[in-house]
C-alpha cells in the first residue's frame, strides 16, 4: 500500500484511452482487477499482448495509457523503451510480453482475495 502512495505521489495521474477489452463498465465490475497497459502508437507488441488476453477479457477491467500523452510524461520517461508494459491494479506486473503463467497466477490471486472479502 505504501507503494501505491509512493506512486500516487511521484508520477502524475493518467488519461486512459478507450479499450475494446475494457469498455464496458458496469456495477458488477467494479470489483475486478484492474490491468492497466502502458503503450503508444504503433505499438505491435501492444496489440500481440491484447490479443494473447483476450480469453480473459471477462475477468479484469482494461485500461490503457497512452504515455505519449503530454499528461502522461512520467510514465513517458520511465517506460518508453519497455512498451508494453502492464501493472496489476496499480502494481508492476511484467513487460514486452505477456507472461501468460505470471498474469493467470496473479489473476487468481486477486480473485480469490475478492471472494474472501465477500
């Protein structure tokens, strides 16, 4: 949690670009995990990895961040050369490719501590 303030504090807030896998957001969503995907345009990888998640659309909330964005500097300058790069509500969680086993894992985890808080 102090990681998330440290962060919160240290880099700006961002604007989240529309996302196909992310669109809807309803009430019952609300508490799904959050995969936050850090790109620009053209971004190959970026949309090699959105596919690769695509099975898993149901259980997460996508949303992207455009780091080319002059509000988005920060993030701009930490990761313009590690695009994509994707954080698990709020936290790192891999880069330039989709660690499929790492993603599914932490997935599960998040999952299973939402069941818990139910």
């Amino acid at each position: 949690m102090m990681v998330l303030c440290f962060l919160s504090r240290a880099l700006p807030r961002v604007r989240h670009s529309p996302s196909p896998l992310g669109r809807q957001v309803s009430s019952a969503s609300r508490n799904k995990p959050v995969l936050t995907l850090f790109t620009k345009k053209p971004c190959p990888l970026c949309d090699e990895a959105k596919e690769v998640l695509e099975p898993y659309k149901r259980r997460f909330i996508l949303q992207e961040v455009d780091i080319t964005l002059p509000e988005n500097s920060a993030w701009y300058d930490k990761y313009k050369y590690d695009i994509p790069v994707f954080h698990l509500n709020g936290k790192f969680l891999m880069k330039h490719r989709v660690n499929i086993q790492k993603f599914e894992d932490q997935l599960r985890k998040l999952e299973l501590q939402s069941e818990g808080n139910q």
